[in-house]
C-alpha cells in the first residue's frame, strides 16, 4: 500500500539498508585483501545472478529477454560493470570514507544528465542542491590527509564510480529499460557485468591475493544479501514511500561510512572530509525536494 509519509516501520527499514550499504564498503575494503579488487566485483556479479534469478521466479516473473531490451540491457550492464570496477579500485586505493563521500555525489552527475536527457529541468532550489554537493565533491578531492591513506587515483577512480552509477540511472529511466521494470534492470546489470569484470580482471595483476575464509564468506554475504537483497528491499522502499524522501536517506550511508572506516581502519576524519560529507548531504536533500506542490 502506498504511503504519502515515512512511518517509523519504513525509516527503521532505511536506516537498516543505509548502515548494510556503509558495511558493504567495509567489507569490500577487507575482502580487497585477499581477492583483486575487479575480480572480486566480477565474482559478486556473476553469484548475485543466481539470487537475483532465485526472487524472480520466486515472485512468479522468472527472467525473459526481449529483443527490444537486448541493447539497452547489455548497455546497463557494461556502465554497472563500469561502476564498480572504480568503486572496488577506489575503495583498495584510497579510505572507505573519501570513497563514499566522492561516490554518493552520483546525484550531482545524474541530475545534469536527466536535465539535459530526459526533460527533467533543473530547479533554483535543485541548482542550490548541485552547486553545495559539486562543493564538497571538490573539497573533499582537493583535501588529502598526510597519512598516505588516500590517493589521487583513488578519489578519481570513486568519482568515475559515481558516473557509472549516474550513467546507469539515466538508461535505467529510458523508456524500454523502464517498462521492464527495477528488477528485471537488476538482472540485467548482474548478468553482463560479471563476464565484463572477470574479464577486465585480466588486466589489474594477480586474482589472488591473501585468499581467507573470511573473505569467501563476505563474498557470498555480499553476493546475495548486499547486491540481491539490498537492492530489492531499497526498490520496495520507493515503491512504498516517496521516493524524494528514499532518496534523501542516500546521504546517511556515506556518513555511517566515514565512522566506520575511522573505527575498523583507523581513517582519518579531520575537518575537510566532515565539511564536504555535510556539503554533499545538503545537496543532495535538496536535489531530491519535490518541485512544487502535490497534487
């Protein structure tokens, strides 16, 4: 049943998926220990194919390709697989939290696509929104620590991670991809990414690197509960809730990065990285504030 409001159930339910996506990046920095950062997003790719598959027919819509989704699919697919091959090389090159900061300014990115694709204009209250979250992607790139726990390669490769991610959202709202629905764009992404990444793992060194037990079983937590469940449970959010208020929460998960990098790595949080986090989340609130009033 749709809701006009967030109720405690569903904001219970956003903080959960918002503090699941920050460990991820934790658990990502870990498993980037013992498996090549592209490999190990191709390998989660292709095993989150059998989950995504598994909800699917357990919905009763088992997966089927039509023609017309054949080229924008394998399009969706190959911008996902670009999104995380710079996400996992961000998050082994530079801190989890800078990471996160860098990623979650996707909506800057995706706002000036939609409004130049896809008809969506760019408000003054949104123009505000892009100008303070642009502000804290740059400060937040200009402004390493001394420690040698960021690099320049690292942030560039999460702001391309945001791209890819900004990218994959503006064919995700074409018409075809629409019309096959969220899920369905999930399966997709999974699909042509995997032989994308393990393939492009070819080229990034050595697949295997300190190989652990803890590092298999993050894969396959991450495979099924973080890139399958996550994911579905976030589309039934929005389908439930509005969707500007979802996608306001966004912000959270790279402040609940920036604490638990500081607490399981040891990152350093000094007064530019929390100034741009706060930038950046301004933005991106007011990005995503409804136009005008409801109908």
């Amino acid at each position: 049943m749709r809701k006009d409001q967030l109720d405690v159930f569903g904001g219970s339910v956003l903080l959960g998926v918002s503090l699941l996506l920050a460990l991820n990046q934790i658990g990502v920095k870990i498993v980037n220990a013992g498996l090549q950062p592209v490999f190990y997003a191709g390998l989660r790719s292709a095993l989150a194919v059998f989950f995504v598959w598994g909800w699917l027919v357990y919905k009763g819509r088992p997966p089927r390709i039509k023609p017309a989704s054949i080229g924008p699919g394998l399009l969706m697919g190959a911008l996902f697989a670009g999104e995380f091959l710079f996400l996992f090389l961000a998050i082994d090159l530079t801190s989890v939290g800078r990471a996160s900061v860098i990623m979650y300014s996707m909506p800057v990115w995706y706002a000036f696509l939609a409004h130049f694709g896809l008809g969506e204009k760019t408000t003054p209250l949104k123009a505000l929104g892009l100008a303070l979250a642009f502000s804290g992607c740059a400060w937040a790139l200009l402004s390493r620590p001394s420690t040698g726990e960021a690099s320049l390669v690292g942030d560039l490769c999460a702001l391309g991670a945001a791209w890819g991610w900004a990218l994959t959202a503006f064919v995700a709202r074409r018409p075809v991809m629409r019309a096959e629905g969220p899920e369905m764009q999930l399966f997709w992404m999974v699909l042509v990414s995997g032989p994308i990444l393990l393939l492009a793992s070819l080229f990034f060194g050595p697949l295997i690197r300190d190989l652990q037990d803890i590092h298999l079983v993050l894969l396959l937590l991450q495979s099924s509960v973080v890139a399958a469940g996550g994911f579905i449970t976030w589309l039934w959010l929005m389908s439930v809730y509005p969707s500007s208020t979802v996608a306001s929460f966004s912000f959270l998960t790279p402040v609940l990065a920036l604490f638990l990098g500081a607490t399981f790595f040891g990152e350093t949080l000094n007064g530019a990285i929390l100034g741009a986090v706060v930038l950046v989340a301004i933005g991106i609130i007011l990005i995503n504030r409804p136009s005008g009033p409801k109908a």
